[in-house]
C-alpha cells in the first residue's frame, strides 16, 4: 500500500509540473490538437489536470478502498472526457453521467436525512434543464446534419443558426454554473457531500458549466444584443452581489463558501456575457483560480469541522489563530477575495475593464458583488483568525501534513500561473 502511495504522489507531483507548463496557454483560445471525436484547447487541458490532480489528492488523504477509490476516479475521469469531447451528443452523455458519483456521494457518503433531497434537487435541476439542451441538439442535427463542436463553429460565420439553439444548449449549462436564481440545488448539495463531493463539486462540475459555455461562445456571439442578451447580463451581474451579500450574512461555513463559489460564477459569467478577447481571458483565468481556491476552502473547513465538530463560524471563533493554519487561512481568504498576486486578481481587473465597456447598470452591481466578496472574506479571515477562541475545544491545528501540503500548494498554482499569463 505504501507503494500505491509513491505512484499517486509522483503522479501528482508530475500533474502539478504539466499544470506549470500548460499555464502559459491561458490566453490562448484556438484548439491545440484536434480530431474527429475529441478537441483539445489550453482550458480543456488545464481543468483536466487540475481535475486529476484533485482526484489524487482526496485518494491519497482517504483510507485504502477499493470501491471508494474506483468512486473517485469515475468522478474525475468523466468529466476529464466531457473537457476534451469534440461531439455535443458525446459531452452531453458526459455532462449526465457526472452527476451519477456526486449523487452517490451525497447519498452514501452523507451522514444527514436531508441528504436524500439534496440529490432530488441536483438531478431536477440538471434533469430538467438538459431537456432543451436536447432538442437543440435535434433540431441542429434535422437542419444542419452537424454536431461536431468545431464544425458547428465554423457554420455560424455561414449560416444564421436558430436562436433557440443557443439558449436552449446554453441553460443546460448555466445550471451547473450556475447562475442566480438557478442556483439553489448547490448549497444544499455542498451542505449534505462529504469533503469529496463538496471539492469535486467546487472544483470540477462546475466547471463542467462554465467550459461548456465556452464553447458555445460561437453561438452566444450571433444573439449579442439580443433582450435576452441583456437579461443573461444583468440577471447575472446582480446575481454576483446577491449571492457575496447572503455568504455575508449566513453563519454555516459550508454554506459561506458555496455561496461565496456562486458569486464568482456569476461574476465570471457577467465578464463572459460581454464576449470580447480580454473578457474571455478573465473568464477562463477567473475559473482555473476559483477551482483550485474554491477547493481549498472546502477543504479547511472539513478540518475545522472535524476538529470542533460544528460549521458555525461563531462556534469555531479564534480556532485557526494558531500557526501554520493561521496562514494557510490567510491565503486562501485573500484568494478568494482576488488580491495580487492571485490568478483571481488578474483575472477581476480584466474582468472590470471588460465589463467597463458596458452600461453603468451593469458596472454597478458589479463593483457592490467586489466590495460584498472582499465584506465576507475579510470577516471570515477575522472571526477565524484574529478572535479569542470561543471557549469550546481548543486552537485548532493541522493533523494532516498531506493536506497542510495541499493547502499551501494549490492557492500557489494559481499564484504561478498568474506570472506566467503576464
């Protein structure tokens, strides 16, 4: 067993490398390979290897199982097939068997009764929402006889594509992005998924949502201007602020994280909606970060829960003001706040300057989302690290060196590539 551990921490550290290297393509967007079945792009590559390296992380933190291993390998390989997939109808059948290990998570793995209607809630959501995805995906075979993502591409310079096309294939994705008001299955999945479910939640089905968009950039292109244009836009810059301002207010810090995870989607899909070169750099840059920080935050908070037994904020005051995890806490809320030198923080500028563009209607809640994400964070940073502890437990410290490792390093990836996109 030993052994199985060598090969996974080489195969994550190798991962990591890749990561390194395959950083600088961030700003790219033209395929990097390729063919009939499968299409490579510097996005797809890289939540592909983050995807990976997060499956090897939570195998090698988990006791030997085989069935709980085979568990988290399909949960990380099929998305990995959704990420590079050059057919709709492939990525769609990719897109529905994801949520097959994340339900078995939630249901097996979960501990609460309320676990049982958090599933109902991701399968009715993703369910439902995948039904216009299909006959969109009908309705471009019986007109065009095309469903290759690359070809499809290249057809909407030629022909004008029905509109219903693109916002049909476009709600099946903003459901796992997922935008305001769409959004209310993935606090309560986060709430009822063991630390697992909750970073590959966190980490890769999201972004299962927000590639998914990206390659349909081609088709929300021709509705540019369009009233529902404008309601996509608006809806989710708003939603950005009013997700940061219930994380402001919630006490539960799973729920202040997932919260916290929605508002950066919809800030994300605010800077994507405007659909130029730089908003696309954001876009892609602001979701590698949020998958790797977002991540980590869910892992911290399973080590304060295991070691205080509760979720509440109040209850575990003052708890990480002990090093190392004072830092480790540090970094991570100054991630997900976006300052330099994090990937985020590139990322929010383009992301501004980008939606500056726009009506003052739009810049406005945008800038309310920045100062509510920067009001929760700098909060949680306090409450966690600057009180006195709460008088229930002790100070808490890390029993894990493999997760302190983890923790550190992942926030640094992006940190890295924030360097080499510059």
């Amino acid at each position: 067993m030993n052994m199985t551990r060598m090969v996974m921490m080489t195969i994550l550290s190798i991962l990591m490398v890749l990561v390194f290297k395959f950083s600088f393509l961030l700003g790219t967007f033209c395929p990097i390979m390729y063919t009939k079945w499968w299409l490579f792009s510097s996005f797809s590559i890289l939540m592909s290897l983050s995807a990976l390296m997060m499956v090897l992380v939570l195998m090698l933190l988990a006791s030997p199982s085989g069935s709980y291993y085979l568990l988290l390998l399909s949960s990380g390989l099929i998305p990995v097939m959704f990420f590079n997939s050059g057919h709709w109808a492939t990525m769609l059948i990719f897109y529905e068997l994801s949520l097959v290990p994340i339900s078995w998570m939630i249901l097996i793995l979960g501990k609460q009764p309320e676990r049982l209607r958090a599933s109902r809630f991701i399968l009715l959501y993703t369910v439902l929402f995948s039904v216009p995805f299909i006959l969109s995906l009908q309705t471009l075979m019986e007109k065009f006889n095309v469903l290759w993502v690359w070809e499809l591409t290249m057809l909407v310079y030629f022909f004008d594509l029905p509109s219903f096309c693109g916002w049909g294939m476009g709600l099946g994705f903003l459901v796992k992005v997922p935008m305001i008001f769409l959004h209310y299955w993935l606090p309560k999945a986060h709430v009822e998924a063991s630390t697992s479910g909750s970073v590959l939640l966190a980490g890769v089905l999201l972004k299962m949502g927000a590639l998914g968009l990206y390659q349909l950039s081609f088709l929300f292109s021709s509705l540019y201007g369009a009233m529902l244009w404008w309601i996509l836009l608006g809806l989710s810059a708003v939603g950005g602020g009013l997700a940061a301002l219930q994380a402001l207010l919630a006490t539960d810090m799973k729920i202040i994280v997932a919260l916290a995870s929605v508002s950066h989607m919809n800030f994300s899909l605010t800077v994507y909606t405007v659909l130029t070169i730089l908003s696309t750099k954001s876009f892609i840059m602001y979701n590698f970060a949020h998958s790797v920080v977002s991540s980590s935050l869910f892992f911290l908070v399973s080590e304060m829960y295991a070691q205080s037994n509760s979720r509440s904020i109040l209850m575990n005051k003052g708890k990480a003001s002990s090093t190392p995890i004072k830092w480790v806490a540090y970094l991570l809320w100054a991630a997900n706040m976006s300052l330099p030198p994090f990937m985020s923080f590139i990322a929010e500028i383009l992301g501004l300057m980008s939606v500056s563009t726009m009506s003052i209607f739009v810049v406005a809640p945008v800038l309310t989302y920045i100062i509510l994400s920067s009001l929760y964070s700098v909060m949680n940073m306090v409450v966690l690290t600057g009180s006195k502890p709460s008088g229930i437990g002790t100070k808490m410290s890390i029993k894990s060196g493999l997760t302190f490792f983890v923790l550190i390093m992942i926030p640094f990836v992006s940190t890295w590539s924030t360097m080499s996109f510059s």
